[in-house]
C-alpha cells in the first residue's frame, strides 16, 4: 500500500529556463549556480531528516536537470553520485507546441478553449499531454514501489505525487505550487515540507 | 533559413552507459555514462575541435535525456568550451519504446513474439506499444532540422542520429535504418556528403 512507505519528493533545483520565466516541458536547461547550491543543501537535509538512506531507493525523471539534481543531492548527502534509477514516467508533462514559451502566453491562449474551463485536467497542450495522462502515468509509477523513496522530479509530477498519495482531487491536486528549495515527505498518509 | 545541405552538422552519439552494458533498451529512460562511456565523449570533444577547428560559428544542440546532455557537457569541456553553452531539445529524444523500455531483446520477444524485427528488418511504421515507430521518430526530427540557422553540433541518440542522416542525405528508409554509427566518433555532414572521424 502507498500509503505505508514513505516518499521523500524534491524538484529540480533552479534551471536558466525558470530564471527566464519560460516553461520547458520536457525540453531541458541547465541548473543555476542557485540551482546546483539548493540541491547541494537539499542533499544534507535529507541526511539529517533520515538518518540512515540504506533503506530506501532513488528514482529521478530521466531530463537531465532532474538527474543533475539528483546526483548533487547524492553527493550532498554523502552517498555515490549515480545509484539512482531515471524513469521516463517522472518525466514533466509534455507541453507539445508550447514548449519554451511563457506560462501567462500559454493561459491565455488555453483560456479560449471551453476544455480549460469545463476540465483543467481534460486541456492537452496542443501535441502534447493533458494533466490526466500525466497523472496516470506517475500512477504506473507509483505502483512499481516497493520501498521507501527518494524521488527527484518536477513541478506537475511532484503534484501528481502529492494527489495519489493524498487522495485528492479536482483543484485541490492543481493547485499546490511546489517550492524549488526545500523536501516534501509524505509519510503514514500525511505531508510534511522542510525547506526556507 | 538555410537549405539542410548548406548546414554542416557534427553529429555525436551519447557514450556508453550502464544500459549498453545490460542489454537493455534504455529509450526515455536514462542510465549513467560508464566510464568508458566518459572518455569517449572526451576523446570526441578533442576530435571535434581538431576536426572543426573554430566552432564560434556552430549552435549546439542535445537531447534533454541525461546521457546526451552529460555527453554534450563533456565534449564541450574537452574542446575548450564551457560545458552549457547549449540547447537540449525534445525532438531529438530515442524513440520512444513505450512497453519495451529497460527490456533486452529477449524479454521483447518474449512478451511479443509477432514484433516484426527489433529494428533493421523491422517495419518502419511498426509502433511499439504505448510508443513510437520509426515513422514517427523521422517525422519530429523532420520538424527540428528546419529550425537550424547556423552549422550545428548535435548529440543524440542511435535513432535519431540515423534519421538526421537520412534527411539530409535524402535516403529511403530502408537505407536509414540499416546504418549503425558506433558510440565513439563522430558523423560529419557537409556539403551533401558524410564522413566520419573516430
């Protein structure tokens, strides 16, 4: 059950497409030196909140930044950079012709599709992904688990995770705005964030 | 925009990795550079800067999967330049094997025995599973070429690497599948015609 393990969740930290305001999909930047520093700290708090690691497996969405996040995370908390596995699954949720364009550019042209409106989980970025198959694939993903987890993702599946896990629903999954800097723990059914 | 066969494009493939190793078919998923996967892409990074001297004039472009970028990193250093002077690109990701992903042939195979070859003999609008076909990966790298402006150094993976080839050689498919470049060197297209260096 999900529910019984425990799943320590981070973002990428701060890539030059953040800092330029425009979305990358599952386009890829590299990280920031603010970027590489917040998954440097990140790395030992999750030593310090967890003690010891040996129990628990390390997955990384397979874009580089995550998997850049991940092995300074590794590194920061003292363990080998690469004994991680990288799943398409975690990947960010593909914004198709939107990719590389701005979030208030991409609201406003969904704004005059009835879908948004209607089914904010129903809007498929034009040759890209809806929030539902996003949300159905880190399902698949979650089912795979079988231990304790430290997972490195982005922004929508990091929502997605949240949701599961949760169980929730509707806008209540959309709209939590997960900070760069900082750890979700979701443990025993219940969130946790330690971060600035 | 220039016609393709203006353009010269160095064309590299990530080093080897983990999955190599495995048999595996990594595709979307990623596995970590050995470090024989490592010194090919710095022997590469030399090898570009001897082969095309000043490189100020070429755009740099990656596969965002992390063995690409990693790769592409590596060469720049090794060719004196800094390590993320580039763009990592969606189009130019592995086809996606959707259900066979982190398969070897054999476990392919077994969970379907009709697939039409694992990929020379193979049907070129075979679609794996929850995947692609080849005709699809052909078709978005047909989309990422005529947005290059300036000569190019692209690191991607072997079947993007064989559809870029294609394209601008104007090669039927059966021609395009039955290349295989190996990991370490590099593919020069310039002038309408290949070469390649290792």
């Amino acid at each position: 059950m999900l529910r019984n393990i425990t799943l320590y969740v981070l973002r990428h930290g701060e890539c030059e497409h953040n800092a330029l305001g425009v979305v990358a999909g599952q386009n890829d930047s590299p990280l920031t030196a603010r970027g590489r520093e917040q998954a440097r700290v990140n790395g030992a708090r999750l030593k310090e909140l967890t003690g010891d690691l040996s129990a628990f497996d390390f997955f990384a969405s397979s874009l580089h930044r995550a998997c850049a996040t991940m092995e300074l995370l590794r590194g920061g908390a003292g363990l080998s950079t690469t004994g991680y596995r990288a799943d398409r699954r975690l990947m960010e949720i593909d914004c198709g012709d939107n990719t590389w364009r701005r979030w208030a550019d991409i609201t406003s042209d969904a704004e005059k599709n009835p879908v948004w409106h209607r089914a904010r989980w129903d809007y498929r970025h034009p040759d890209g992904e809806s929030f539902h198959d996003l949300y159905a694939r880190v399902g698949a993903f979650l089912a795979t688990l079988e231990r304790n987890a430290v997972i490195v993702t982005h922004a929508g599946p990091v929502r997605a995770l949240r949701g599961h896990y949760l169980g929730l629903t509707g806008d209540d999954v959309l709209s939590y705005q997960a900070p760069h800097a900082g750890i979700m723990r979701l443990a025993s059914g219940t969130e946790s964030y330690f971060g600035d | 925009m220039s016609q393709l066969r203006d353009l010269t494009l160095y064309v590299i493939r990530p080093g080897e990795c983990e999955h190599n190793i495995a048999g595996r078919a990594a595709s979307w998923d990623d596995s970590p550079l050995t470090a024989n996967g490592r010194e090919q892409a710095r022997a590469n990074g030399r090898l570009l800067k001897e082969v095309a001297g000043d490189l100020s004039d070429f755009d740099f472009f990656a596969s965002p999967i992390h063995r690409t970028c990693n790769t592409m990193e590596i060469v720049r250093e090794a060719a004196s330049l800094a390590p993320t002077g580039y763009r990592a690109d969606r189009r130019l990701m592995e086809i996606d094997f959707g259900d066979h992903t982190w398969m070897t042939r054999e476990e392919i195979r077994a969970r379907d025995p009709d697939l039409p070859g694992l990929d020379d003999s193979g049907d070129w609008d075979y679609v794996r599973p929850r995947g692609e076909s080849w005709a699809h990966l052909h078709e978005r790298v047909s989309r990422f070429l005529p947005t290059l402006t300036r000569n190019a150094v692209i690191v991607t993976h072997y079947g993007p690497a064989r559809s870029i080839r294609g394209h601008y050689l104007g090669l039927t498919p059966e021609q395009t599948k039955s290349y295989k470049p190996p990991h370490a060197g590099i593919m020069r297209l310039s002038t309408g015609t290949e070469t390649y260096f290792d």
